[in-house]
C-alpha cells in the first residue's frame, strides 16, 4: 500500500498492520519459556446457566496458549482494533445499523437470542413464539400424526438444522428429521426411504424462496406425498422464508410460513424459524436452551474489552496466520461425534463471509481474507490427515473441540482415551519431536486452540455457533470487509440459467464438455 492510497481514517490501520508485521515472532517453545502462566494468561471461559434462572453455570474454556500471540503481539492487535473501529462496528451490529453496506441492511442475527434494540428483538420473539405454537400444536397432533420432517434448504437453510438436528438427537427424537439440500435425486430419495408419507411433514426452508435446487426438491417432495395417497400435499407443507410473498405465490398456504427478517443473513439465521426442524426434532424448551446458549457468547462478545474478548481473540490468532504467517487454511477438528457436521457449518459461516477481496469501500483488500475452513472428526482424522498436520510443510493452524462429559453409554474408557486423544495431539503438534532420522523428526512449533465445554448439549451448540458467529465478524472488521453479503455465488448460478435456456455463449471448454454430458 503506499501512502497516496492512504485515507486519513486509514492511516492507523495501516500503521498498525505495519507495526504487526514488525513484529519479531517467537516460537512456542520461547513463549512458554518466557512466561510459565501462559495458559492462564491465555485461556477464556464463557459461562451459562445450566438451566433458565439456575446460578450454577456450565461453560466453554478456550484456551489459546498453543498459539504464537505474544504480548506484543496482542498490544499491537489491540491498536489495530482501536483503529479498526471494532467498537463503533460492534454497536453498529447490535443496534440495527446497516453495516451489510453492499445490500443496504443491518444484520440482526443476535435479535434472534435477544441481542439487539428492543424492538428487533420484540420483533425476533413475537415470531419465535409463533413457530413455538405451531411446533407444540404438531407435536400435540393439530396435523395429525407427524412421525417425520424432510426439511428441504441448501447452505444456510439447511448446514446449521443440519449440524444441530445431528448433534442433539443422538438419543432419539421428538420427530424424524431428514435435511435434503443436494439438488441430487439421490439426497431426497434417500429421505422418502426412510419416511412414511402418511406421517411426513415436508418443511421448505429459503431465505429467498426462489431457490433453484430447493424448489426443484419440493416439487419432488410433494408429487412424492401425492403419488403416495395423501389428499392434500399442500397441507403438510410448511415454509420458513424471509420471502413470504414467494412461498405464497409458490403455493404454500399462507398460514402455514413461519417468517424471518430479511437482515438475518441465510449463514445466520439457524435461530430464526429456519431453526423449525430443529424445534421439531429437539422440542422447544431444547431450542430456547441454545438461544440462551448463543445470547451467553453474545454477552460476552458486547461487554469484554480487548483481548479478554474471546472471539475477538480468537480472530487475532485467525489473522496472525493469515496475513502474518501465511496460512492459507485453518482446520476444525470436533473430537465428538456429535460436532461431526460442524467443519462443514463452519465452512459456509467463514469463507461465504469472509471468503472476499475488496473493503467495505470497494477497494482492493491489502492481504490474505479468509482462510480456507477444513477439518473433520477426531480420532478418525488422526489416522487420516494429521500426518501432514505434524510433518508437511504447510503451517496449519488446527481448532480441537471437546466434551468433558460423554455423549455415550459405554466403559467411560471410550471417552477417556477419545478426550486424551485430543489434547496429546495439541501437545504432540507444539512440542514436535527430534530425530537423528529425517523421516522421524517432528519439527513441532504447530499452533492449536483446544475448546473445552463441559458437555455438549444444546446450550454448548448455541454457544459454539455464537462464537465463530462473532469470531467471523471480528476478523471482518479488522480485514476492513463485509461479511454478510455473498455476490461471489451470483455468477455461476446465472451461467447456468443460461445453460438452461440455451442462450449462453460459452467457451470451447464448456462447449465440449455440455456437448459430451448431453446438454450441448
Ligand atoms: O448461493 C448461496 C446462498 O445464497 C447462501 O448464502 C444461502 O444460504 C443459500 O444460497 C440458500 O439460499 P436460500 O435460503 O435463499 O434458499
């Protein structure tokens, strides 16, 4: 950047990211040398009720020790920060200001679990409280016999029902939920193997409702109730859109939409009524129980200053491997099976928010934005990926995430080694190991956060979300980007309308390739 391309309000940001890079970097190995109170000097806890009204608290820790930041380090993020405007970001976010500057809207997620202006979140609730009837009155019969739901959404209207429905119903459901969002035959028959159509309820989850693969799966959903003797398909259909004139063109009662606000973004919207298969799989006292979960991490994210916040925190470490260290991905690994989908919610939250290349103002972006969110399931990965996690040459920062409770029944020595695992890897990952042999030398020096929450229940999942939620935000507001528009998958969902109508001029490539496939 030079210093003509410099606007007065940018100058100390770009002071700061020079002071950041000026910075020397230490190893794991010095920072835990220099100070012994590392881990207590670098670890949070978030907190919540057990239960509504309960003083007992069950928490995350994250602890962020494993990392390369530095005090210095941490003085310099929190100049940056400053200049960042991360303050007046913050409040612009809570109160409703528009910061989706791209698309004119503020983002009022946290509405949702009671974080915003009083009449957002009046709003949020007077709508939460809508779905929670009609949740009720299905499980209490008002649709006849509900035994299953195939909830039908694509990325942000099915990754987060997806995550929860697969994390909180391990030991049974209140209704059979099946997510379909692949446009795939494949998904939605897979589902109507597993349903009975006299006892499906069909749930369109859109923002938008104009979908293409989600329209697509709920025309297929209902000529399947149809062909299989129910009377009134449109009956057992409900719609959770932002787009409720779209659902009632479409076809759907309107009765029967359970709305949200359009400044919830779709990555953002699993407490809105997008959340309504989970409600329905989980019940409503468990839906509200990671509201509460999530409204703790918002708590948390509004009232901590500086690096006492966790997600912000968080995202100093994010943008210390990017833009400082070059990292171009970061790994997620759940050592739960009940996490199991969350690499993939995750990677929808960060890189559709943050996967960008211009600033709020439309300028070019002056580094690295968002890292490439991969991961999967310990132990599984152990035996799979971590190979190059301890001997490749990328620098790959990992999150590890688990329970100290279990989520099994069996000899307590399955959760046991399962949860030795994990923290032996963070351990093995740090410390490295020599070797007179090449080939057997660890080089160690490998940065990991470990999140530890007490049980991995429906509070925790909330919280979780909360947190990279805002662990997003943060890291946007210090790139200086928009997190919350998504124009970047505009292009080949037009290029491929324009396949469908045959109109479109394409190149030599794609020309040869829809002639072999059949659509030439
Ligand atoms: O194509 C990307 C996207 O717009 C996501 O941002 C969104 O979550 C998904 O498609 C589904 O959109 P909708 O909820 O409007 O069907």
């Amino acid at each position: 950047m030079s210093t003509t391309d410099i606007q007065p309000g940018e100058t100390a940001i770009a002071r700061a990211w020079l002071a950041l890079r000026a910075l020397p970097q230490p190893t794991l190995a010095d920072l835990f040398g220099a100070d012994a109170d590392r881990p207590a000097t670098l670890t949070r806890r978030i907190g919540w009720p057990v239960e509504p009204g309960s003083t007992a608290q069950a928490g995350m820790l994250i602890d962020f020790s494993k990392t390369h930041l530095s005090d210095a380090l941490l003085a310099a993020f929190e100049t940056l920060t400053e200049a960042a405007g991360f303050g007046l970001a913050c409040e612009a976010l809570f109160d409703g200001g528009i910061i989706n500057v791209t698309e004119g809207r503020a983002a009022t997620h946290g509405a949702l679990r009671g974080s915003g202006t009083p009449a957002q979140v009046e709003e949020a609730e007077a709508l939460l409280t809508r779905m929670g009837m009609l949740v009720e009155a299905i499980h209490d019969g008002a649709l006849d016999e509900v035994k299953h739901c195939i909830a039908i959404g694509i990325g942000g209207s099915a990754l987060g029902p997806a995550l929860a429905i697969d994390a909180l119903t391990r030991d049974g459901a209140m209704v059979d939920v099946h997510v379909v969002s692949n446009i795939d035959g494949l998904a939605l028959e897979q589902a109507f193997a597993a349903c009975d159509p006299a006892t499906t309820l069909i749930a369109i989850a859109s923002k938008t409702f104009t979908t293409i693969e989600t329209l697509t799966n709920a025309n297929s959903a209902l000529r399947w109730l149809a062909d299989n003797g129910v009377e009134d398909p449109g009956g057992r259909v409900i719609a959770l859109t932002a787009s409720p004139e779209n659902a009632v063109e479409w076809g759907v009662d309107e009765t029967r939409v359970l709305p949200f606000t359009e400044s919830v973004g779709g990555r953002y919207s699993l407490f809105s009524s997008i959340g309504f298969p989970v409600a329905l799989a989980i019940g409503m006292e468990e839906f509200r129980a990671m509201l509460a979960g999530a409204k703790a991490v918002d708590d948390h994210f509004r009232e901590t200053e500086g690096c006492a916040n966790a997600p912000l925190l968080a995202a100093y470490a994010d943008q210390y491997y990017t833009r400082l260290r070059g990292c171009q991905t970061r790994a997620v690994f759940a050592y739960d099976e009940r996490l199991a989908l969350l690499p993939s919610y995750l990677q929808q939250l960060e890189m559709e928010s943050n996967g960008k290349s211009v600033t709020v103002t439309g300028a070019p972006v002056d580094g690295p934005t968002a890292a490439v969110t991969w991961g999967g399931v310990g132990t599984d990965a152990q035996h799979a990926v971590f190979q190059l996690l301890h001997q490749g040459t990328h620098l790959i920062p990992v999150d590890f995430l688990v329970s100290i409770g279990p989520g099994d029944q069996l000899d307590p020595a399955h959760h046991r080694i399962l949860l030795m695992n994990c923290l032996a890897q963070g351990a093995a990952l740090m410390a490295g190991k020599p070797s007179d042999d090449p080939a057997r030398a660890y080089p160690g020096d490998r940065p990991s956060t470990t999140f530890l929450i007490d049980d991995c229940d429906a509070a925790a999942l909330g919280a979780l979300i909360a947190f990279h939620e805002h662990r997003t935000f943060a890291n946007a507001v210090l790139m200086g980007i928009n997190p919350f528009d998504q124009f970047g998958v505009e292009l080949g969902k037009a290029i491929a309308k324009q396949i469908e109508s045959g109109e479109g001029e394409f190149d030599a490539s794609t020309r040869a390739l829809l002639a072999a496939a059949g659509l030439g």
